[in-house]
C-alpha cells in the first residue's frame, strides 16, 4: 500500500511539473504573439515612412525626354533651364528652379 501512495506522489509530481511547463509555454507564446503584433505594426509604420521618404525624394526631379545632348550646346544647364521655361512658362515657377 505504501508502495502505491508513493507511486500515486511521483505520478502527481509529475503532473504538476507538466502542468507548470504548460502554463510556462502558454505564457511565453502569449508574450511572444504580443510582440509580433508590435513588430507588424512598427513593420507597416517603417514601410509607409519609406514609401514616403522615396516619394519625397522623387517630387522635385523632372525628366527631359527627346532633347539630344550635341556638341553644338556649350552650356547644357542653361539650355535645359530656358527650354523649361520657354516650353511651361516662368509664370509657372513659384521660385527658381535649379539644373543639376
């Protein structure tokens, strides 16, 4: 009989550690689902700062398509400024702009 109750102490031992270490897991998935719901969020907060940041980056530059570079222009920067403003206007500039 005593054989039996000490089996019985073991087996609820046991149980008791399986138990804790459950409830340690369930905790530390908790924790961990936590934090990837604010690594989601800080991740869309980043991507949308980029997306921002490249847009910026992008507003002020204008492409000039079908205007060849010839031998024949001495100063490039100062033709593409005054195509710029003969073709759209100097009206159409709140500022100078400038030709890098």
């Amino acid at each position: 009989m005593d054989r039996m109750i000490e089996r019985i102490d073991k087996l609820a031992e046991r149980l008791d550690q399986a138990e804790r270490r459950t409830s340690e897991l369930e905790d530390e998935q908790t924790m961990m689902a936590s934090r990837q719901i604010k690594m989601d969020k800080l991740l869309r907060a980043l991507h949308a700062k980029a997306e921002d940041l490249e847009a910026r980056s992008w507003r002020n530059n204008v492409r000039i398509v079908g205007v060849t570079e010839s031998t024949n222009i001495d100063n490039m920067e100062r033709f593409v400024e005054q195509l710029l403003t003969d073709v759209l206007g100097r009206e159409t500039f709140s500022t100078m702009f400038e030709v890098e």
